[in-house]
C-alpha cells in the first residue's frame, strides 16, 4: 500500500496538488445498505409513508449530497461532476433496500469520495424520513464497489 497522500513531509494533513496531474475519464460506484423491519419497508414501496416518496426524496439527497463532497470531507477537492446516480433497490427477502451510486467526470481527480457520499446520505435520508416509524433501522455495508481511471487505474471489488 503506498504512503498516505494527504499527509506531508512533516506529518500535516493537506490538501494534495493535481495540477500537474492528467484530465482523465474517472467514475466510481459504491453500495450501501439500510435494513428495517417489514412493515416499514412495505410502507415504503407501497408509497404510504406521510412524508411521500422516500425513494424520491433520497435519489435526489444522494445526487445533492455527491455535488457537496468537498463542503462536507476536509481535504476533498470540489469537482465538477458529469454524472450522479443513485439507484434504490428494496431487497424484501432480507428486509432493507440496497443503494449504489455512480459518479462520473473528466477530471485530475477520482470520484470514490462522491459516490460514497452519494450512497451514505441517501441511506441516512431513508432513516430520517422513517426514524418515525421505526428507530431502530441499521445502515450499513457502506463501500467502494468499483473505480475507474487515473494513475492507480481500475479497482473492482
């Protein structure tokens, strides 16, 4: 594995120099995973929850969230993002809803940091609109599913 980046030569964290680096097409995918009880998630795809569409509400919490990484994540370079999409997939066998996002960009930088965050909200997003209902949902299982682009090439779990 090599040396921490954002970390110099004496031992600070900064924010790491790309202008010399290449424009390249970059994009990254990643998952996360919110479980709650049945009942909860039938309200859900039923679209009966008082608040409204919660899928609705957190696609488009995960896209806002993905294009403000770089306010929330110290040291994160603000990017101009291409592509943001974030999918909503109710799993009824285990009872929660799977998240991926995909962020995309031609850029001197990756994504990963994007679309983890674009997952991540979208999954608290969930929990938020249905805290009243059930308090005791668990998110869960964030990660980086796949990258592509720049000097360390692709990666793909």
């Amino acid at each position: 594995m090599s040396s921490f980046t954002h970390i110099n030569d004496a031992g600070n964290a900064h924010m790491v120099d790309v202008t010399d680096k290449s424009v390249t097409e970059r994009e990254a995918r990643a998952e996360a995973y919110i479980e709650m009880a049945p009942e909860t998630l039938a309200m859900i795809i039923e679209g009966k929850h008082h608040k409204g569409d919660v899928f609705a509400t957190a696609r488009i919490a995960g896209i806002m969230a993905a294009k403000k990484t770089s306010d929330l994540i110290p040291l994160c370079h603000p990017l101009a993002l291409t592509k943001v999409e974030v999918e909503l997939e109710p799993e009824v066998e285990h009872s929660r809803v799977r998240i991926t996002s995909l962020c995309k960009l031609s850029g001197k930088t990756g994504v990963e940091m994007e679309a983890l965050t674009a997952a991540s909200v979208a999954a608290l997003t969930i929990y938020d609109m249905c805290k009243a209902v059930q308090k005791d949902m668990v998110i869960g299982q964030v990660r980086l599913l796949e990258k592509r682009g720049g000097k360390s090439g692709h990666f793909k779990v």
